[in-house]
C-alpha cells in the first residue's frame, strides 16, 4: 500500500535537499529517455525485446506548465509526466 501523505512528505524533503544542495534549476543535459508502455514495464513474466517509445523531458516539462488546473483534470496524466523528471533527478543530482 502506498501511504500518499508520506509519500508526498518524502518527495517534498527530498526536493528541498536538492534545491539546497544545488539550487532551484537543474540543467536537462539528456532530454530523451526509452518509453516503456504500461502495464509492460511491471509484467515481469514477459521479456522485452525492443523499445520503439521515446520520451522527452522537456515535453514532459512543458505538458505539466501547460496543464491550466492539475487538480481538476486529475492526477494520471500529471504523475505521468512527472515520473520521469524525478527519475532525471535522481540520476543526476549526486547529493
């Protein structure tokens, strides 16, 4: 079970390290990233043999500004987007 105001809580200290640590922006050095389509990516039972998504962070980025009410169009889409900006930061903000 994923308890949602921990994780919010855990997100939120997480991205203030970061802003600590290397300030407010965080340059995108590789924008595009391998898709993988859900439910696949979790289906452990099947082999992958070729990806033919790409994603783009900045897509990403401008999907979410773009969005005119994210709580009222509901939160698929924006934790869509979102998800692969908190893995760039993960991969590369070394705090």
């Amino acid at each position: 079970m994923i308890n949602i105001p921990e994780l919010r809580s855990i997100i939120s200290d997480l991205l203030t390290r970061i802003e600590r640590e290397v300030g407010p922006n965080v340059p995108i050095d590789s924008a595009f990233y391998w898709e993988l389509p859900s439910p696949e990516c979790r289906d452990m039972s099947k082999k992958i043999s070729t990806v033919k998504l790409v994603g783009s962070l900045v897509d990403d980025l401008y999907f979410l500004r773009a969005m005119e009410s994210p709580l009222e169009q509901g939160p698929t889409s924006s934790l869509i987007h979102a998800a692969p900006l908190l893995q760039y930061l993960g991969e590369k903000v070394a705090v």
